[in-house]
C-alpha cells in the first residue's frame, strides 16, 4: 500500500476493516487480503496478496 500512495494514487477503504483500518486476522489468514485502490489518473484498481501456504 505504501507503494501505491508513494505513486500519487490512493487505497480505498472496504467496509471490513476496523477503526485503524486493519482487516479481521482470522479472514486474511484465511483468504488472504485484499484492497481497493486508485491510481493517480483515478482509475480503480485492486491488489490481492493470497494467504500465506500451510
């Protein structure tokens, strides 16, 4: 995500994060993590980092 803003563009909040915009640990170990994002044109875009392997 740092990368992302570091290039002008933003991450969009999902509705599943808490407060401090952290996701539920129980479901991104489950199904990995995902985030909306905006690049610096505007356009959306979403980033998916898988669990990790058991």
């Amino acid at each position: 995500m740092a990368r992302v803003r570091e290039l002008g563009g933003s991450v969009e909040a999902l509705g599943e994060e808490d407060e401090e915009g952290e996701e539920d640990p129980e479901s991104a170990a489950r199904f990995g993590r995902f985030k909306l994002c905006r690049d610096d044109q505007g356009s959306l875009f979403g980033l998916h980092e898988p669990p990790p392997a058991r």
